[in-house]
C-alpha cells in the first residue's frame, strides 16, 4: 500500500538587505517512512547536531497547516522559539475562497484576494477572519461549509500568522526550502515513471537521498559501516 515519506528542513535564517526579505541557507535534510513521533526524534537529533546549545538560540518552526506537525513542534521547542504557518499555504486557503465566491480569475476574485492578502501581509488576520463570518452569515450549504472550514483553519492558526512581525524579525514566513525538497530529494530520485519501491528500499534510498542533499555522505557512510562491523 502507499506509505507517506516525511522530509524536514534545517537551515539557517539569513536576511537579504536588497530584497529586503529573509531566506535559508546552509540547509541539511531528515527523512523517513514512519510515524510522526519518531520522525521529530530525528528533527531533534539533526537541531542538536547543528548548533552546540539548542536551548540557547531562536528557532523558527515554519510549516503549512498540517495538525500532526503543530502538535509537536512543542516538544523540540524552547522557550525562544518562533512558529510561522507559511505564508503562501495561507494564501491558498484565501484563493479558495475567493474561487467559491466571485469565480476563478475574475475580476472581483483578484480584488478580494489581493485585499486579504496585503491584509495578512501586514498581519490583520483578525479583520479578514471577521469578514469572513460576515459572509458566513449570509451563505448556505456547498459555500456556507466552505467558508467555516476556512475560517477554522485560520483561528486554528492564527498565533502563527503575526506576518509583519515576522519580517521585522526578519524571519522567513514561505517554507519553499521545504517544497523544494520534497522535489528534487525525493521526487527526483524516487519518483520517476514505472518505479515501485518496497518500504525497506524506500527507506534506505531517502537515507541516502537525504545524507546526499546534506553534504555529508562519506561521513555518514562510515558510520553506518562502523555501526555494521
């Protein structure tokens, strides 16, 4: 059957003074086939590897909506710890909407969106919410539903949505770095036509994938040969 292969990013926040907008950089990956609870073991185990103190410095946990992730995060965290639901998945949950609403890529889709888009950027989450049940109020069935699903979605995720002050911060709020992986170390590899995998070879192939993508495969190789002998 179809078993999901998670991936994790660890990078380094860094600040681009001419574009004025915050990216990641020095990044190494953690994967696996397996439960959501031993998955954020390894993410520990790769923070802890990066930096002498995890305790001591401001980690930033920057993910989509997904509710197992957020139900963890808490247990790798510290007290400096920052949490950014990703600006563009928040925007896509805006676009639906606006599709159910005004109809894709009208002319009255593009001004709601663009609106409640700038309103997110500089962090009136509360304001769009309000309008949302505005509308709430006066729709029914298919679009009534619509309109609660997202509405829950953003309170449910409305402490990690303070935009602006996340760039003041100069902190990254678009978890590309992420989606790109997803790609080009997994997809890329194994994910091409006609491949089946058995879970085991999954698992050692995004092993290998993910010790690739990090720069240290030769480092990695020998521990495991150690560990083997």
């Amino acid at each position: 059957g179809f078993r999901d292969a998670k991936i994790g990013v660890i990078s380094k926040a860094c600040w681009d003074p001419r574009r004025a907008e915050a990216y990641c950089s020095d990044s190494s990956y953690v994967g696996g086939i397996e439960h959501a609870d031993e998955f954020f073991q390894r993410v520990w185990v790769e923070m802890n590897r990066r930096v002498a103190d995890a305790e001591k410095i401001r980690i930033v946990f920057l993910g989509d909506g997904a509710k197992w992730i957020w139900d963890r995060v808490g247990d790798v965290a510290n007290q400096y710890s920052v949490f950014v639901l990703d600006f563009y998945h928040a925007t896509e949950h805006l676009s639906a909407i606006c599709k159910e609403l005004n109809g894709e890529q009208t002319e009255e889709y593009w001004r709601n969106f663009n609106r409640w888009r700038e309103s997110f950027w500089e962090g009136k989450v509360a304001e769009v919410i309000a309008e949302l049940k505005q509308i709430r109020a006066t729709s029914k069935g298919k679009r009534r539903k619509l309109v609660q699903d997202e509405i829950s979605y953003f309170e449910d995720n409305q402490d990690r949505m303070h935009y602006d002050r996340y760039r003041t911060m100069h902190l990254p709020i678009g978890s590309g770095t992420v989606e790109s992986s997803c790609k080009n170390v997994i997809g890329a590899r194994m994910k091409q036509g006609g491949m089946t995998w058995s879970e085991s070879g999954a698992e050692g192939m995004l092993q290998i994938r993910t010790s690739l993508a990090s720069e240290r495969f030769l480092q990695d190789f020998r521990h495991t040969l150690r560990k083997a002998a």
